[in-house]
C-alpha cells in the first residue's frame, strides 16, 4: 500500500474519532432548522415598563396608535397581558391577542407571531389584523422585513395582506425597493405591470423602468410613442426623452415641451 493512502486512512479514523467526542448538542446539523423560541418569549409590564407600543398604568393596558396618540386596551387583562419582546407590535393576555390596538380573531393555543406585522394560527395566516385569504401557514414564510413585508406560500407571494395574483414564489426576486418578478410577470409592489416581460425587464432609476418594448414608471406603462432608446430620469418629477418630457396628470402621461 502506498505511504499517501495510509496517511489518508489514519486522517479518516482520527476525524471519526473526534466526532464521536462531541456532544450530541453540539452537532449542527447540515441543514439549518428555524429557531422559533424567540417567538414565545412573551414579558409582562409593570407600572414602569414601555415594551415597544405597549405601557402599563395601575390596572390598565396602553397602546400608542402612532406617535401622537396612545389608547386604553379595553379588554385586556392587565395581570395576564404580555408583549412579544422579538415582534412588539404584538400583545396577548390570558383572552385575547392584539396587534397594536387591533384585536385578532385566532386560535391562541396554536398562533404566534413570525414577524412585526405577520403571525400564523394552524389554519390561518394575518397580516396585522388582516387575514390572508386561502394562504397555507404550514409553508408561509416571511421573505422580506420592514415597513412593508411580504410573505410567501407554496402557492403565492404576499406584498403585506395583497396577494400577487398568479404569482410564483418558487421563481419571485426582487429588482428593487418597488419592482420585483417571476417568472410569469413584473410587479410594480403589489400590482402586475400588464404586458411587461420578466425576462428583458431592467431599472432605468428608482420608479422607472423598461423591457424590449416599453416603458414603465410608477406602476404604469407609458404610451408607445415614448422614445426608449433617449429616455432620461434626472430627478426631477419628469421623465424626459428626445421629444419632450412627460409627467402624470390623473393617471395619464401628459407630455409637454421642455
């Protein structure tokens, strides 16, 4: 037997070996498994609490409903109310779930909160108050966070509580902060921009955008005489091409002379 096969055959058992000495909870597994514990930590208030939307005074439940304004939460249960420390739009007491001050209709034995605006019961998924109709929880998932998020099952892509009709979730990316596609179709947020082809589709800046044959610029598609080939955005409420430039006037393209 060659020296570099014996070599190569004491490397193996030594590595087996030290496998073996490992602890069984410090194996990581090949593939990544979702840490939902975060989800259940749930933290009551005190007088002097302020858990993201949510304060306590004496016997009573708070909520800011934006920066100016706060309400009385009129049927929670200040001994049992808690807040989700990870998602803090979310409150529950022994009774009742809350998003801000929006009261959710949910199976409090099986629901938790997956983002700050989505949460998952066994049959149902939410979009802050909103139910998400047919959507599957079993394979719903949160694909971008933020002021809007969007979510996704095994069957269609979520913008917030808007359902991408006949969207892809298997092919959907996103462009940009507005534009995403599949396979199928572009998307201008949650609207599908008609005729607009996947496959050539770019950004020219920002809201702006064009495929083999048009141009499209907030959600619409602008009319065919536009000039693509010297079409410019420099930034200032106008879109420009040879013969003029062009703005939106109650959803139409106006064109005047510069």
């Amino acid at each position: 037997m060659k020296p570099f096969r014996v070599i190569e055959k004491v490397r193996i058992i030594l590595v087996l070996v030290l496998l073996l000495m490992i602890p069984e909870s410090h194996i990581v597994s090949a593939t990544p498994q979702m840490d939902k514990s975060y989800n259940h930590e749930w933290v009551s208030l005190n007088d002097s609490d302020e858990i993201g939307r949510y304060f306590r005074k004496g016997e009573k439940i708070y909520v800011h409903v934006n920066g100016m304004i706060s309400e009385e939460l009129k049927n929670a249960d200040p001994t049992s109310f808690r807040v989700n420390r990870k998602f803090s739009e979310f409150g529950r007491d022994k009774s009742h779930v809350w998003f801000i001050a929006g009261e959710l209709s949910v199976n409090q034995a099986t629901w938790e909160p997956i983002s700050q605006s989505y949460s998952i019961d066994e049959i149902k998924v939410y979009c802050g108050v909103h139910q998400l109709t047919n959507a599957d929880p079993k394979t719903f998932r949160v694909i971008r966070e933020g002021l809007a998020e969007w979510g996704a099952d095994k069957e269609s892509v979520y913008n917030g509580w808007f359902k991408l009709e006949n969207s892809d979730p298997q092919t959907f990316q996103f462009i940009n902060a507005s534009f995403s596609k599949d396979k199928n179709s572009v998307y201008f947020f949650q609207n599908r921009l008609d005729g607009a082809d996947p496959n050539s589709f770019e950004i020219i800046k920002d809201n702006v955008a064009k495929d083999k044959s048009a141009i499209f610029a907030f959600g619409k598609k602008m009319p065919s005489y536009i000039d693509r080939a010297s079409v410019r955005v420099p930034g200032d409420g106008y879109i420009y091409d040879k013969n003029g430039r062009y703005h939106l006037h109650k959803g139409e393209w106006i064109r005047t002379e510069r």
